[in-house]
C-alpha cells in the first residue's frame, strides 16, 4: 500500500508533535509543510523528504494534493483552514481542539465538514494515556456500577481545556447526549489573552445527559488544587461516579477507583510522545478500515457546543437546552457584558495566568 500524504500547517508546538508522529506511523509520509515563520519550516524540512513547503497554506496544498490535510494553528482561523483542505481534496481533516473560538464559526465549520463529506478528526489525544485508558476499563467493566455523575475540573483556561474534559467524561460515560446546561462564568483577563484561546478565567457549569447523568465541570482559575499533581497545567481531576463507586483520572499523575471489590490506583501521566501514537494509528483505521475516530468531528461538535451553551447559560440566564438553536459572537459577547471584576483564584499557584 502506498502512504498516504500528509501536510502539516502551523510547526509550533503541536505541530511538531503531528509531524514526528506522523512520520513514525508506517502509513503516513509527511510530503508538506506550511508555516508563516520561514525558520519553522526550515527546523523541520531538513528532517523530512524533500517536502513541499511554503508560507501560503493554499498555495502548498494545491501543489502537494495531500491526502490528510493536518492544521495545528492557533485557533482563530479554522474555517479559513477547513476551507483549504476541502479545496485541496484530501480525504481526512486532522486539527487541534477548540473546534472554533465562537458558534458562527462552529457551525460554518460544521456545515464545511458535512457538505464535503470530508473526515475529520480533533486532538483529544489524551484519551491514550495508560491511565485514562485504565479508568475508562475500570468504568466500563461495571466496577463502579451504573454511571450517575461525571466531573471534571481543571486549571487551565476553557479553550484550552473545555472540549478536553468534555470527551473524556463522555467517553466514561458512553456519550451520553446533552439535554441541557446551566453555568455561570467570572473573570475577563483570558478574554484578551495573547495565545489567542479567548476564555473567561473560570466557569462552573451543570449539564444534564441522557440516561440521568449529571456532568458537573469546573474549569479555570476557580477551580480546585488536584494535589497529587504538581505541573500546574496538568491538575485536572476527570471521573465517573456510579451506584457502587468511583473512577477519577489525574492528567499529571495516576488514577484511583474506589470499588466494592477494592481500591484501585495506578501511575500514569500525560505525555505526548506516549498519548500521540494511538490517535494517529485509529485515524490510519478509519482512513484503512473505516473504523470511525473515537475523536472525529461529530463527537467533538457535541463537546463544543455544550462548552459553547455555558457562555449563553451566562447570558441569558438558567437552563440552555442542546443543541444551540442559533449562532453568535461570544466571545464578544463576554466582552460586552462580563463585569471587571478579578476572579478569586483557588490556590496562589493559579495566581500567575489570572
Ligand atoms: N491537544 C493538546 O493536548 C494540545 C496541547 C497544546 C495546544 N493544543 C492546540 O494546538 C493548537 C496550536 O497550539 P500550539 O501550542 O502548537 O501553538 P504554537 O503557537 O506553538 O504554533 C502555532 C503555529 O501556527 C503558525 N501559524 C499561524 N498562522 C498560520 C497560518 N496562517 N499559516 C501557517 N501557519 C500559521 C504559527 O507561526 C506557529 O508556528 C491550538 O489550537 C491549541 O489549543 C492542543
């Protein structure tokens, strides 16, 4: 079989990753690269083929004619980026969480995604952490009985973290579907934040699920300390509560479950040379055998739109039924009406982002 070609689009941080993994996978070659930065693509051609590289995204991809269009940039130009690989004609779209910063763009995203007929896949890599892979087995063998509740809470501002704590917990919990979702927010200094993942500093939100699940989500600057782990960015503490137990995962260090046949705990630690194989193989399965993505994009679509439904809890007040019947700025929207008014942080560490 030959490899399918892969360009990559923005070589930051995530977009080296995607690179070297790509590379390391026997299915794939990556044959192109685009950055704005010139010295970006200039690291990492010397590591590849002779690749066709280039500053202009559509100019790349309609010389290279990429089989997997992957795009790791920031992310205020997703629909620009989706554009380009429909138009290139690549099979599978693979691009980084948030699916967008607003629901104009979600649902112009969504609508290119559908019409196109296109693939396409978002990075909830964690999900191949030995120990999320642990409590998901845990939860799913019954240990803990009938799933309940689902909780996740985290440090990290909410485009960053909001779609990652919702994939996980759903993932627990067999993707319930939402029906609805009430929050609150506090907090503008993420909004004008220079990496551009515009987010209120703290939210804390209810959702209500199919089946009776509750998910209860905290995420920011007033969320709790996870104190079993010290890197700042990873205290995140993700679980399930069922009618016999619990089942929680720490991003930065281990899992516990609490069960009627005993106390289970584990190492484990979120590291992308060790989540990144897994997710890039099951694109591989579903470009190879159709096995669809755990993380393909209609599974994602749902985590942003309950992310997306806690701002608009904010705005209009109670309970938000899902789906979102419209689109809006609202980011915007945030700016206009949140309060100047400083979060109270949780513990000093936090004081350095808020
Ligand atoms: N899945 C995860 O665990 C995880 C972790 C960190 C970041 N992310 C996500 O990955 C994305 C990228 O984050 P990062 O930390 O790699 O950012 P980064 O700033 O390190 O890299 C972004 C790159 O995109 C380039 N770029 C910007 N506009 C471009 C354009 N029009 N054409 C080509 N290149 C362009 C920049 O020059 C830069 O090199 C974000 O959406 C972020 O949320 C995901």
């Amino acid at each position: 079989m030959s490899k399918y070609k892969v360009m990559v689009v923005g070589l930051g941080k995530r977009g080296g990753h995607h690179v070297k993994h790509f590379c390391t996978h026997p299915d794939f070659k990556v044959t192109a690269i685009c950055d704005i930065r010139q010295d970006a693509i200039d690291a990492i051609a010397k590591e590849l083929d002779s690749p066709v590289t280039g500053t202009d995204a559509r100019e790349v991809a309609l010389a290279a004619k990429p089989d997997v269009f992957c795009f790791c940039t920031l992310p205020d130009i997703r629909s620009q980026m989706i554009g380009i690989a429909i138009e290139s004609g690549a099979k599978l779209i693979a691009f980084e969480k948030p699916v967008a910063l607003t629901t104009t763009e979600g649902a112009k995203i969504k609508k290119m995604i559908e019409d196109s007929g296109i693939k396409a896949v978002l990075s909830y890599q964690h999900r191949y952490g030995p120990h999320y892979q642990k409590v998901a087995e845990i939860i799913s063998s019954g240990a803990i009985g009938d799933i309940h509740t689902i909780y996740a809470t985290a440090v990290g501002w909410s485009t960053h973290m909001a779609e990652h704590m919702l994939h996980y917990t759903r993932w627990f919990a067999n993707y319930p579907v939402p029906e609805w979702v009430m929050a609150n927010v506090a907090g503008k200094c993420k909004l004008s934040s220079p990496d551009k993942h515009y987010s209120p500093d703290y939210i804390g939100a209810f959702v209500q699920y199919t089946g009776g699940i509750r998910g209860i989500y905290e995420i920011g600057g007033g969320a709790p300390d996870v104190p079993q782990v010290k890197k700042w960015f990873h205290k995140n503490r993700i679980g399930a509560m069922g009618t016999n137990g619990y089942a929680e995962v720490y991003t930065g260090n281990g899992y516990k479950a609490v069960t009627r046949e005993g106390i289970f705990e584990g190492p484990g630690a979120m590291d992308y040379d060790q989540d990144m194989p897994g997710y890039i193989d099951d694109i591989a399965k579903w470009l190879n055998e159709g096995i669809k993505h755990p993380c393909r994009f209609s599974n994602a679509y749902t985590n942003f739109e309950i992310w997306q439904a806690m701002y608009r809890s904010y705005f209009e007040g109670g309970q938000i039924s899902l789906p979102l019947k419209n689109t809006m700025d609202e980011i915007e929207e945030l700016k206009k009406r949140m309060p100047d008014k400083k979060i109270m942080v949780t513990f000093d560490e936090s004081r350095n982002e808020y």
